[in-house]
C-alpha cells in the first residue's frame, strides 16, 4: 500500500507501477520478504524506478 499511497501523492507521468518476478513475500507468494523490493513505474515506451520497499 505504501507504494500505491506514493503514486497517488507523487502524481508522476506514470500508467502504473508494478513489481518485477515474483518476489516472495509479495500477496499471492509465500513467505516472508526476504530482500527489498524494487518498484517501477511505467509508460508504454519505459520503464523505471519508484521506489524500494
């Protein structure tokens, strides 16, 4: 939620933003958060980085 209150906050000239993989720990995958994740934001020409969580 923290990244998504961040897009809403920062208003960047994104489409979205969005996890690379599958990192454990996420929603949906098991376990706990093993290292930071690393959240970009994209466009339909790029993709960079938001933020770690």
């Amino acid at each position: 939620m923290e990244a998504v209150q961040a897009l809403f906050e920062q208003q960047p000239d994104a489409d979205g933003i969005g996890l690379a993989g599958m990192p454990i720990g996420t929603p949906g995958m098991p376990g706990p958060q093993e290292a930071p994740y690393d959240v970009y934001s994209f466009t339909d020409q790029e993709d960079k980085a938001f933020m770690t969580l």
